[in-house]
C-alpha cells in the first residue's frame, strides 16, 4: 500500500501519524523531520509493508523471541520534490523532465520497535537544514513502484537501543557505505555487526551495554578491512597532527568511526567545511587541518550530516574527538604520522623543484590510487607540459599513493597549487626517499623507485617544464561530493 | 631489470641527472631527523593506542 501526501511546507509532514501506526512513532519521526528537512521537500510517498533486511536481521534474532509481538515489517518513506507528481490509481510516480531520479531526495525506513524507530535511511544531504561542505557519498539504488531511482548519500540510522548501540550504528554505516561504493566488500546488517564485535554470540542484550573502541576495531577487521587505530595524545585537546591525519583520512575518502572518551559516545566522521580563505601573512606554513571549519558526522541521535565547529559547539566539537580508527584497504603501510613528518621537508628540495617561500604556504595531504591520479591528469591533460604528462602515465606506482599539495594561501583559495608530491603508500617507515614524483610548474623531480637500495642520487631525474607557468594547477579533490543546499 | 627500467623511464626525451647535493642533503635530514621523529611518533601513537582501546562507547 501507498500513501502520497503533498507537503506546503515541511511542518506538512504532521500529517504523517494519520497514515502510519504508532508503533512507528509518526509523531516523533515528523518532529524530526521538521526540524531537520528543507522546504525543498514538497511531496512524501509512505510505502508500507516494506521489507527491510537490516530490520529483518534484528527481528529474527531478537525481536521476534520477545514476548511482546512485533510487526515484521517496517515503513518506507520516500521524498521529492515539487515537481513529482503521484497518480493513485496507476500508482504512477512522474514529474515533467521524466527524469525522476533528479527530483528523488532519498528515503527513510521506519521500524515498528516503539522506540528509536528510524531505521535505514538514505538521504542527500541538499536537503539536510544545517548541512554544508562537502561529504563522502555513494550512488544508492532504490526500487520503487517498478521504478529504479538513485540518491547520492551517506547510510545513517538511529541505534536500536536494546541490541544495538552508538558504536554498532557508526559501524554499520561505514560498512554499509564501503558495500555500496566499492565491489570487494560484502554488505553487513545491523544483527551482523553486532555479532562481528565479539569473539562469541554473547546473545540477548549484552551488545546493548556496549562496544570498547578494541570491538568496532575487530568489527572492520571481520569486514576485510585493516583499521588503523590512531589515537590523540593524552592530555593534548590541540595535537594538530592528530587532526591533520583526521582530515587527510576524510579528503582520501575514508570515512572515520571517531570516537569521543568523555561522552563514551561514537560517530562517523563523513565530510568537512573550509573556513572563508584567508589572508595571513606572516603565519608561518600552515596544514589543510588549520582551514578546517567544521566537520559533517552522522551521529544516531540525529538526522545525518550534522555539522560540528571545532571548539565549544552544540550538541559537541571537533575537540571532544579523541579518537578515530580509519577502515583501511590492504597495502597502505606508510602511515599518516609519516606523511605528516616528511611534508615539510619537500621544502629541501624547494631550490631544485622551484617551490614559495615555506612560511607562505598551505600543506594538505590526501590518499590515492595511482589509477585516480592519472585520471585526474587525463582530464587535465592542458595543464601539465607533454613530457610530465607521459612520466605521470609511465610510473608504475603501486595501487596506493600519498598526495603532498603545497599552495600559497591565494592559490589555495582559487583551488589551485603550486606543487605536488606522489608518495608510495607501501613504503617503508625507514625509507629515506618514498617519492615517485615531485613537481612544480618550472621542474619535475622522477624518483626510479624499483630498485630496493638503489642510490638515491643516481635514481632521480629531472625534467625541465615549458608552458605551465601561466596555466591552472588544479588541487585535487576527487573524493567528497560538494553539498548544495535545496 | 635494466631492461624494464629502460622501457618506463629512458624513451622520455629531455630527462637530465638531477643535482645531487639537494637530494643527498634531503636524504641525509630525512635518515638523521625526520624518520627518528616519525618512528618515536608511531610508536607513541601506537603505545595510546593500546589504552584507547579499553574506552567503553555506548550512549
């Protein structure tokens, strides 16, 4: 059954409890939504009875042997725009550029559990009150009505409070956003998580009274991932490289189970906000970190992609993150810590390569595949001369590669750079040079990096650049999708 | 390996020696100063590492 209700505007969304059963908790749902939605949403279809797989696997495994009866089933809401139109009898969604999935701003599925009842949900973050910068998203798929239609998004729910808690919810996520953006791994439901935490079936409510930080580690290891735990240091609220490795994690695409000691509380940590370009003269060299606004976490208690400010926000900040572990893929050992350290000393390479002043620039370091980066090149190919355009391609990079940018505070303001770093991600910690590439716009520095022990001297070429002195040198954001408010 | 090495890097024209003075200096700072600091780093990292992971999280 299907049930289309035209919202004016978003305080439309009251009428919700004359359609579900309070089992679904319509009222607190709508207040959220309220609250938590833009105007943008103008038309809401409810389709009931929907199956949901996450839900099923706590039903069949808690629900289900509880003395209370509980639905099987749950409630799907969905959300378009104004220009979606529903027709009752053919139960036919269409709007006029035929195009629906332009007009589709995701879903929400609602469980019949009395409390904490918003389940699955896929929703774009342009329609989110509140939400800026840019996130890590994924194309979902929705089936609907023989319809097939797509929301780019982050996974988020609420925790189930009696099987679940903050930590399995962060987690969930996570993994859920990995099955959807990357084949090699496999999709995780919630009854899943909660197994995959503990060494044994600890049954009933025990996974309710919580994860130690040591569970959600061994939960991304189930997962066929290798999560590096990387903590910040004790007593030090600032320790800026613990922050810069954050934000370096969050550009590369990795979204980060952070943790918060004193709150004992979990979230995913999905995307950031710039801070208006500054002038600062005379501020010494800075990080991507230091021009950091805020950052976008999906947190269980609230609708996703909430924004936190770096010191003293509502409902916390950015300081209250202690800690994060990063889900990593197989083959990246040279730790952020090591990329941290080494980047500024590119700059004593700065007389060869042709690089600014060190106290004028902005350093932001990043993960990427060597695959990704000649993508990039590819689709930039007039802004690199032809000779460093076939070094970039001929490179055998391993699958991974650090990325070292360094820009003035101008360039990082218009987007562009004024050199940049490729490091091998599978080097060692005692590598003395894990570069394969090192240019600017005037020279390129080529590191033959295949012979182990070979003398670095001898190893490394340069190449003399023409025609890049007046063109763009784009800084490569690859992996966050911009958030544009609806 | 030569081989190899020739089929990826010798074909592209206008590749000359770099100077090696900047790059043993690069080289000899990053051996004696920066890996040390690194390693004392990820060793610190990793020391805190194995408290955090008592940390309870469940609200």
């Amino acid at each position: 059954m299907y049930t289309w209700i035209p919202l004016t505007t978003a305080a439309d969304l009251t009428k919700l409890k004359d359609f579900v059963t309070p089992e679904y908790k319509p009222e607190q749902v709508a207040d959220k939504l309220i609250n938590g939605i833009s105007n943008a949403v103008k038309g809401l279809l409810i389709e009931h009875g929907y199956v949901d797989k996450d839900y099923r696997s706590t039903y069949y495994n808690f629900y289900s042997k509880k003395g209370q009866k509980y639905n099987a089933d749950c409630v799907r809401l969905h959300f378009f725009d104004e220009t979606v139109d529903f027709d009752k009898t053919y139960l036919r969604l269409s709007c006029k550029d035929k195009e629906l999935h332009d007009h589709y701003f995701g879903y929400m599925v609602l469980r019949p559990t009395g409390i904490a009842t918003i389940g699955r949900s896929v929703l774009t973050p342009d329609v989110r009150s509140g939400a800026t910068g840019s996130i890590i998203a994924a194309y979902h798929y929705v089936h609907l009505l023989g319809y097939t239609l797509r929301v780019q998004g982050f996974p988020s729910m609420d925790q189930h409070v009696d099987i679940s808690v903050c930590a399995h919810v962060a987690c969930w996520s996570i993994l859920r956003h990995y099955s959807v953006d990357q084949s090699n791994y496999r999709e995780h439901l919630v009854h899943d998580i909660t197994l995959m935490a503990q060494q044994f079936n600890p049954g009933g409510l025990v996974p309710s009274r919580g994860l130690e930080l040591s569970h959600a580690e061994r939960v991304f290891q189930q997962a066929g991932t290798f999560p590096m735990n990387i903590a910040r240091r004790d007593g030090d609220v600032t320790d800026p490289s613990f922050y810069r490795q954050l934000i370096a994690y969050v550009e590369s695409g990795f979204p980060l189970f952070a943790a918060m000691h004193k709150r004992k509380h979990a979230i995913a940590v999905i995307g950031c906000a710039w801070r208006a370009p500054i002038d600062e003269v005379g501020a010494g060299m800075r990080y991507a970190w230091d021009e950091v606004k805020s950052l976008v976490v999906v947190d269980d208690n609230y609708l996703p992609y909430l924004s936190i400010s770096r010191q003293g926000g509502s409902p916390y900040a950015i300081e209250d993150i202690d800690d994060f572990i990063v889900a990593l893929p197989e083959k990246i050992y040279y730790p952020a810590d090591a990329v941290d350290g080494l980047a500024p000393t590119l700059f004593r390479l700065g007389t060869v390569v042709g690089l600014p002043p060190q106290d004028e620039t902005i350093i932001r370091y990043f993960i990427s595949t060597g695959s990704a980066f000649r993508r990039f090149v590819r689709e930039r190919e007039s802004e690199f001369d032809t000779k460093l355009f076939e070094v970039i391609m001929a490179l055998p990079y391993a699958q991974y590669v650090w990325v070292v940018e360094i820009s003035t505070g101008a360039q990082w303001a218009s987007g562009q750079i004024a050199a940049r770093a490729v490091l091998d991600a599978t080097a060692s910690l005692r590598d003395p040079v894990p570069l394969w590439l090192f240019h600017s716009r005037a020279r390129a520095l080529i590191f033959d990096r295949r012979t182990v022990g070979s003398d670095v001297t001898k190893s490394v070429s340069v190449l003399e650049l023409t025609g890049m002195e007046q063109t763009a040198l784009t800084c490569m954001t690859q992996n966050l999708r911009p958030t544009q408010s609806k | 390996m030569n081989n190899e090495k020739a089929v990826v890097i010798d074909p592209i024209s206008g590749l000359s020696p770099a100077d090696p003075t900047a790059l043993m200096d690069f080289a000899r700072e990053m051996t004696e100063e920066v890996i040390p600091k690194i390693v004392k780093v990820v060793e610190e990292r990793r020391l805190r590492a194995t408290e955090t992971r008592l940390w309870q999280l469940k609200c």
